[in-house]
C-alpha cells in the first residue's frame, strides 16, 4: 500500500475533530513524518477535502489534520 493510500485510510477513519497531528498520522500509517504534509498535499490536488486546524498546545502552534465527511 502506498503512502498516499495509508494516510488516506488513517484520516478516513478519524473524522473527530480537532483531527489527528502530523506526528499521530505517522505512527498511525507506519509513514516517515516528514512525508505526511506531502502526502496531504497530495491527496488535496487528487480531490480530497482535507481541513487543517491550527491550535496552540502549551505555547506551541500545532497542525491538525481532518478529512471532510
């Protein structure tokens, strides 16, 4: 299974919000973090609705990821 499909499955499958971050989505599609943002964006230019929510966790900015149902 590609990368691509992994993410797409993970994310998929957890439409909770605030979503999942990029680190959470790595472990969850055994996926090198670094290509999680890539495989968005991908998947973005493929169709997919995919939201990122910003939030900040204990004085850091955090990216979280959520497909549109």
């Amino acid at each position: 299974m590609s990368q691509i499909n992994k993410i797409a499955t993970v994310l998929t499958n957890n439409p909770a919000s605030p979503g999942l971050t990029a680190s959470m989505i790595a472990k969850k599609a055994g996926v090198p973090r670094a290509a999680v943002s890539k495989r968005v964006a991908d998947l973005r230019s493929e169709g997919f609705a995919i939201y990122t929510n910003y939030r900040n966790v204990n004085g850091v900015r955090k990216a979280y990821y959520r497909m549109a149902s």
